[in-house]
C-alpha cells in the first residue's frame, strides 16, 4: 500500500529530523544527496530560468531608453523585479520551499509570454548533468532584448543548508537607434542559504553581493542580508549604481526588501529623502505575466512537465511509492543512456546550445570587473555554455517529432 498523503505528523517530524542529521554529517555538495521523497517538489529545476521574466515589460523596457545610465537603472530595476519570482515564489509563507527535481541531460522547458511587450520566449535546457547545470534563453521578440546565461549550485551544510550559484547571465539590449551597437550586461548570481531548517519550515534568503556591469561603463552592486539575531530585516536588498570610472560617485542607489517593496534614490543613500526618490516599486502587488507552455499532449516527449508528469501526479497524492518509482525509471534509463555513448564513445549533443571553445569576448571585456573568471567558471558547469541560433533555426525547421521518435525516446531516455 503506499504512504497516505497526509503522514502522520509524528511520522513526519521523526522523517524531517532523520534528513537533517543526514545532511548535517554529510562530505561534500549537497546536490548529489538524494533528497527524500517527502520534501520533493512536483517542479523541475529547468523550469526556474523563467523567474528571470515574469515581467516582461520591465525585461524590455531598456531597450526603448537611449541614455546608458537610465538604461542602467531600468536593468537594475527589472533584476530587483525578479528576485521576489526567482527565489520566494515557491514559499509565500516563508515555510513551504520543497527540493525541485534534478533535471535530467537534455530536458527542456519551452514557453512564452504575451503582454503589452508583445512575444517573449523562453527555452531552458539542461546541458550538464555532472555536474548538473540549466542554460536558458530569454528573447523580447519585438526589440530583440535577449537573456543567456547558465547555472550550477554548489550547496554545504554548516549550520544551515549554504548555497554558492555558480555561472552567471547575459543581457543585450538594443538601443532605439538601431545603427548603434547593442549593450551588453554582465550578471552575477547571488549566494543563499536556507533557513527554518530546525523547525521543518524552509525559506530562502540570499547573501553577499552579486552585480551587474555593462559595456557601456555603468555598474550596479547589489547587496543581500537577513534577520540576525538582534536585529535586521528579512529579505532586504540594498543596490548602488556607478561607473567604473569613478566608483564612489554613487549616481543611484535603491533600498527595500526584495519580497515586498523598494525604492530607488538619486545619487547615494545618505541623501535619501523625499526630493531624491525616483520611484517606489511593490514586488508584493505586482503579478507578474503568466507563461504559457503548450499542453502536455503537444508538447517535446523532452519537455519536463510532460516527462516529469507521472513522478508530479504521484507528488500531488502524496504516493510516496510510485514518486520513488516513477523518478527511478527515468533516473535508470538515462544511467542507461550515458553508458551506451560511452561504450559507443559519443556524447549527448545538446539541443539549443553549445559549449564556447576559447576566450569569450564579454567575459574578457566584463568579467575582471566584478571578480568573475574570464572562462566564466566552465569547470564547474560542464562549459561555457551559449545559446546556439543555428541549433534553435534547426530545430524550428525540423517541426516536431514524428510519433516512432517520440516512441523511442520515451523508451530509450525516459524508461517509459
């Protein structure tokens, strides 16, 4: 018989304590520990990269802007919007964050938004497995605004659950006047760590520093920190913006928590008043798009809400049972699948992007400023991992796959 969706509570704080001595007296990066069935998440990683716009019109609202340093403060104001998606979307109540499921090499996550911006796309596709790491693209088709990036974690436990984002993103942005060159934005992603751990009720809160520089000269540092001890707030969020050619000359700054609300000052934060403020933002208030994906009947037997479909619905009944057994199918057919290339001395090709051979010229340009490694730390991420346009004009002509394809890689890469 499988284990009742609703567990005894005894059960289930004897199951919560057990996990937390196992990752306590764990070696090494916590994302090659088998999470437990209990605390699994019906969602896949590859699924986060569409954090990064659920405001598409703040994503697109820089390229409509022909001064670099306003287009710098509304790159600042769009990041900031993301933040309150991208890590505090899953647990409203600061107590519900659940382990996503590890995508498989090769899963997918396609859909798209359509507002007052227009058609926004977005393709995420997991191009590492050891280690494992997302790569996504985000594309404004109207002013041809584009997002890239790719990510890793690299999570330890000393005291808490400790998590170092590893890999990073890139903006271009279009200026109004097409004759001129397209600018580029460097971002960092921030470092996190989960708290509520003891009392069985996880929340994220970030930390440290994470910024973003341009190739017009404009850079913004964004700073997190949380409730201590005796004093601080939850989720606060400070951010200056300068040029590398004079740091300290602070030209904005913005102040607030990134789950409720804040505001964005002129010049540095001690001259904040009411005469500065150039504009207030309610992350609370402020829903974001919502994104459309295709039904799972049409969608790429790759997709990850369709391949992942079985283990959710077995998440959503709390069946533990046929969870373990239904992510195990697919867990063997890809162990399966790494073997035979292996054997057959090939690797997996991945399907909208490519690992970049030698130096990158952004990274070059950028990546000095703001304490990145030019190779964009590729060790850890399987590679440099960038959108392929050629893969993507492919894959559109090609269409979908014909009913044996999707039969044999239901088999072959899914165990289904």
């Amino acid at each position: 018989m499988s284990r009742s969706a609703t567990p005894n509570p005894v059960a289930s704080s004897s199951s919560w304590s057990a996990f937390l001595k196992s990752i306590a007296s764990f070696n090494g990066d916590l994302s090659s520990l088998t999470a437990p069935p209990f605390i699994l998440s019906a969602t896949s990683l590859t699924e986060f990269s569409s954090y990064w716009c659920e405001h598409p019109p703040f994503f697109a609202a820089p390229a409509a802007e022909s001064d670099p340093e306003k287009r710098a403060l509304l790159v600042l104001k769009w990041f900031l919007s993301t933040l309150k998606q991208q890590y505090a979307s899953r647990s409203e109540k600061y107590g519900n964050e659940k382990k996503p499921l590890n995508p498989f090499l090769g899963e997918l996550f396609l859909g798209k938004w359509e507002d007052e911006a227009g058609v926004t796309e977005l393709i995420s596709e997991q191009v590492s497995h050891h280690p494992p790491a997302t790569a996504y693209s985000i594309t404004n088709i109207p002013t041809g605004t584009h997002l890239e990036g790719y990510n890793a974690q690299k999570a330890t436990f000393s005291r808490t659950i400790n998590v170092k984002q590893i890999g990073h993103a890139i903006l271009t942005v279009p200026f109004p006047d097409k004759t001129l060159p397209a600018e580029k934005y460097l971002i960092t992603l921030p470092s996190l760590h989960i708290e509520g751990l003891i009392y069985g009720a996880p929340f994220v809160e970030l930390n440290s520093s994470s910024f973003i520089t341009s190739s017009s000269g404009y850079t913004s540092k964004i700073s997190y920190s949380g409730k201590g001890w005796l004093s601080g707030e939850k989720n606060s969020v400070t951010a200056v913006l300068y040029h590398e050619d004079n740091e300290r000359d602070v030209l904005y700054n913005a102040v607030g928590v990134w789950t409720k609300s804040f505001s964005f000052y002129k010049g540095p934060a001690k001259n904040n008043s009411s005469s500065t403020l150039v504009e207030t933002y309610d992350a609370a208030s402020s829903p974001g798009t919502k994104l459309t994906v295709a039904p799972l009947e049409e969608q790429h037997p790759l997709e990850s809400r369709r391949a992942w479909s079985k283990v959710a619905a077995a998440v959503a009944k709390g069946d533990m049972d046929a969870v373990g057994l239904e992510k195990g199918k697919i867990e063997q057919a890809q162990r399966d699948m790494r073997a035979k290339e292996r054997s057959e001395d090939r690797v997996w090709e991945r399907i909208y992007f490519t690992a970049q051979d030698g130096p990158d010229e952004i990274l070059t340009e950028l990546a000095p400023r703001v304490g990145l490694g030019v190779d964009g730390d590729a060790d850890k991420t399987g590679g440099l991992w960038r959108f392929d346009w050629e893969k993507e004009a492919k894959v559109k002509k090609a269409g979908k796959p014909s009913e044996e394809e999707v039969l044999a890689i239901e088999r072959d890469l899914l165990g289904q």
